[in-house]
C-alpha cells in the first residue's frame, strides 16, 4: 500500500488542534493503560491498521500484556479486563459506533458509576481524539509499521 498524503508534511497547521486535544487526554490522569485500550479498541472497530499497529507497540512499551491486546477484538468475552476498563471499553465502542444510534442513558449510568463526570469528560475526550486520529490515517493510506514523528 502506497501512502496518498502525509499530514504532517503537507499540513502540519491542520493537526494542532487535535495535538492539544492528545496533550489534554495525556495529562487528564486517566490511566495510561486504559487509554492504550481506547486507542487500540477504536482503531479495531475502525479498521485502522496505522493506529493498530502504533498504539498496540505503544501499549506494549509501557508494559501493557499481549493478551490483553489480543482479547480486545472480543473484550466483552475475555476476564482479563477491569469493571473500569470494561465501563470505558463499552463507551468507547458506542461512541465510535454512533452511526447504530445514540449513546444509550442505559450506558451512560452505568459508566457514570465508574467514572466521575471529568473522567467521563476525559474519557469520552480519548475517544474522540483516536477516532479522528482513525479518519486521517486511513483515508491518506498511513502505512503500518511506520510510525510517524510527532512534534
């Protein structure tokens, strides 16, 4: 596969913003590993294979397991994830799926149960980033296994 455009070449102006919105998720205090999660669940639902490829690696330089990893494609079914993670994986999903319909408020209380509202607002915040992370990548055709240098 032969990359279309490189952002960070072309345009490095048009991804500030979402740059800051990275800063703000990594100083947020929301577990590393759970946003190590987020990022890899999202890219899986979004058929990202620059972002799969990057934030698996990253995930497993900060000590994350490869089982863990593995397991998210089906996290629903594996016991390797905490009530938090999995509260977090469930709204990563839906928020990333929001073309199958709203966030349900069922959804919503039971995150909330594990989350105070800034951790929501923090975790939702994760979520959005890796998903317009997901929508540069893929359509300029990011080529796995090269991980680019970020400012």
């Amino acid at each position: 596969m032969e990359p279309r455009v490189n952002v960070y070449e072309v345009a490095p102006e048009s991804i500030k913003g979402l740059l800051a919105v990275e800063a703000y998720v990594a100083q947020s205090g929301l577990e590393r590993s759970l946003v190590h999660l987020i990022k890899v669940r999202a890219s899986l639902i979004n058929g990202c294979a620059f972002c799969i490829d990057m934030h698996t690696r990253d995930a497993r330089a900060a000590g994350e397991t490869e089982q863990r990893l593995y397991g998210l494609s089906a996290w629903r079914e594996c016991p390797f994830y905490t009530d938090r993670e999995r509260a977090a994986l469930e709204w990563a999903d839906a928020v990333t799926m929001l073309t199958d319909g709203h966030v349900p408020d069922e959804l919503f209380e039971r995150v909330r149960r594990v989350f105070k509202e800034k951790d929501l607002v923090d975790l939702n915040m994760a979520v959005v980033a890796i998903n317009a992370w997901n929508r540069i990548a893929i359509p300029f055709r990011a080529v796995p296994g090269q991980k680019v240098p970020r400012p």
